[in-house]
C-alpha cells in the first residue's frame, strides 16, 4: 500500500504544480501514475477522499488500463462554481492557509467531534500546509469536472458519503454512483467530510470489503469457484476462523466443506447482484429467524467486517422483531451484546468464536446442520 500526500501538503514539495493558476486534476493524476510507476505497479486498486477522489474518477475514466477497482469518499463529480475556487486560491496564496482554520472544523466534522484532539491535530496539518500548494489545489478543483466522463469508468467503484457533510453532501455521491456503471454507495451516519477520521470502523470495513472483493465475473467451473468462495469466506469470517475449520475438515464431512465454500461462498456471496453489506444484513436476519444463534454471533463478526457499524446491526435487529418475532429478536440481542462485549474486551480477537459458543456445524452461512450443543463437532463452518 502506497499513500500519498498532496504537493505541498506533508512531506511534498510543492514543486509538481504550475504556481500560475492553471494547476489541474490531471497534473495530479499524472503523479500518481509516476508514483506507480516507480513501485513497478502496471495496475492497482485507488482509493481517496475529497480531492482525492477527484483524482481517483480522473485516473478510472482516462486511464481504465491502470485502476483495478476505485473507491471514492466524500467526493464530487464537481465541486460547485469555479469563482469560488479561484477566489479561494486568491485568499490563501495573500493570507495562508490560516485563513481557511475558523471554516474548516464545521466542514470536516460533525459538531461533536470537531472538538476532539484528533479534530485539532488535523486542523494544525492544515495551518501547517504550504499556501501555494493549498492555492494550486483550489485551481486544480476550480477547472475539475467529470460529469460527463463518469459512464466511461469501468472500474469497479464504491463511492462513500458523510450523512452530515456539507461540502459533498451524499447527493454528490448519488450522482456519481448512478453514473458509474455497476458502483456501489454507501452512507455513513455521523460523519461530515472527513468521514473516514470520524467513523473509522464503518469506512475501513466497506474500503476492505470493497477493494478484497474479487472479479465480478462468476466462476465457471468447480476449481475456481472454490478459489473464489475460499477467498470471499476468508474476507468475510476471518483467517483464523476458516483455517480451524479446514484443519478440523474429516472425510465424512470434507464433501459438506467442499459443496458449502463451492456453492454458498463460490456462487453466492461472489455474486455482484448485491454488496456484501446487504448479504450480510440478509443473513442476519435468516439467522434470527430459525434461531441459529451460533451462527448469528459469527455472522455479527461479519457484518462488522462486511462494513456495518454496531448501531446499523441493532437496526436489522429491531426490524427483525417485527417480522421473525419479538423472542427471536431479544435471543438475537442477547448474542450480539455478547459478541461486542466479547470484542471490546478482547481488541486484537479474531473471527474466531470462543468456545462457549462453538457448537455450530454449518461454514458460516445459515446453511449448515443443527447439532446438539454438547456435540462440538468437528465440521465447524
């Protein structure tokens, strides 16, 4: 993995940038190319925020042959009138860039945490970012539009909104969304236009998901839908957990092990029909309703790594009670604070389940055999 700062911005010169007024997002996209280049990289996934992801459409829509799958946060298509770009420009390359410091924490965070230390410490990169490199980026911004090269992007593309912000608010993200072929949206609650600093878990999890997922085309022959399945279930439910599973795989049950990473990983969960957050929502509330409460607890675990948050989990619960049932869902309840007490408690666990709770024979899909709990069968999904 490979990041970068903007010219002047960090560690980077300043240089890269016509000082003239006429700096734009190719120039930049050009840099990321050169910087590509020198790791020896011919293709590569792309994934940035605001300006950032400017680039990252810029860099899809011109230069389809290098972007293997793009994500974009909190971005535009078009980022409102040029005059005020300019005028920007005009304000920080006359006064810097603390000129921009009383407007910014109210634009990049919500109102609660504009008032955290993190929140301050962005601020003091912002005070501490040469002016000139700021102004160019304004210019580059100013003559930045992509609306009609949007349908030209073939890569696949997530594109990721802050409910609450107010410089590319989620109707940017739904025009880019709509206008990319076959790309994905997500809505981030709680977050303004730095949604990856305020809801980390969230946007790392669906930025995972999104750039692990692999080729939308579907396996067509056993072998490589076994490789695919395999591939997604350890996306979904964690290394660790899938490799106790094939340790603990016997000739009785290797056939079961085989159909279910085959069909429901291989053909299932690969499908592009619907993202992983969805399926995951699904499964929940399936789980629930059979009572499937070993596998619910798992299928938590995935869902936080699928890209839910905690609070959007207790929603597909809630809603649960009105169509599984009010028992089922306070049975679901009582898994999933077990779960998230389990995980606060314990940082660095794993999808693995603790033992207590390892009673379950399917592969973590809901399709898998009831047994009795003092059983703990070896053919654990």
């Amino acid at each position: 993995m490979l990041r970068w700062d903007l010219p002047g911005h960090g560690g980077s010169p300043v240089a890269p940038l016509p000082s003239d007024g006429s700096a734009a997002i190719d120039d930049l996209a050009a840099l990321v190319l050169r910087l590509a280049d020198d790791q020896g990289w011919e293709r590569f996934a792309y994934a940035g925020i605001s300006i950032g992801g400017a680039v990252g459409l810029h860099l899809a829509a011109h230069h389809p042959d290098r972007i293997s799958r793009l994500s974009v946060v909190c971005s535009s298509a078009r980022f409102g009138d040029p005059a005020v770009w300019r005028e920007r420009a005009a304000l920080v390359r006359a006064e810097g860039t603390e000129a921009m410091v009383a407007s910014r924490p109210g634009t990049w965070f919500s109102h609660d945490f504009a008032h955290t230390p993190l929140a301050a410490a962005l601020i003091e990169d912002l005070r501490a970012t040469d002016r000139a490199g700021y102004a160019a980026c304004c210019d580059a911004l100013a003559a930045y539009d992509m609306t009609a090269d949007l349908a030209k992007i073939t890569a696949p593309t997530l594109v990721v909104a802050g409910r609450d912000d107010p410089a590319t608010p989620p109707s940017h993200a739904r025009r880019i969304a709509d206008a990319v072929p076959g790309a994905s949206l997500l809505e981030v609650a709680g977050a303004a236009h730095l949604a990856g600093v305020e809801r980390p878990e969230a946007v790392t999890g669906a930025l995972l998901t999104h750039l692990n997922s692999p080729a939308p085309s579907q396996p067509r022959d056993d072998a490589s839908r076994h490789a695919a399945g395999m591939a997604v279930r350890r996306a979904v439910l964690g290394d660790a957990h899938v490799d106790r599973a094939v340790a603990r795989t016997t000739p009785f049950t290797a056939r079961f092990q085989d159909f279910i990473t085959r069909y429901a990983w291989g053909e299932i969960w690969t499908g592009d029909g619907l993202d992983r957050r969805t399926r995951s929502c699904i499964t929940l509330t399936a789980l629930i309703a059979h009572g499937h409460d070993a596998e619910l607890a798992m299928h938590i675990r995935a869902a936080l790594s699928n890209g839910l948050t905690r609070e959007e989990i207790g929603e597909v619960l809630l809603q649960s009670a009105i169509y599984c049932g009010v028992p089922a869902a306070n049975s679901a309840f009582a898994t999933a604070q077990r779960v998230f007490d389990e995980i606060d408690a314990e940082p660095d666990l794993d999808m693995d389940l603790d033992s207590d709770i390892d009673t379950d024979t399917g592969l973590g899909t809901g399709l898998g055999t009831d047994i009795d709990s003092a059983s703990h069968s070896d053919t654990e999904k």
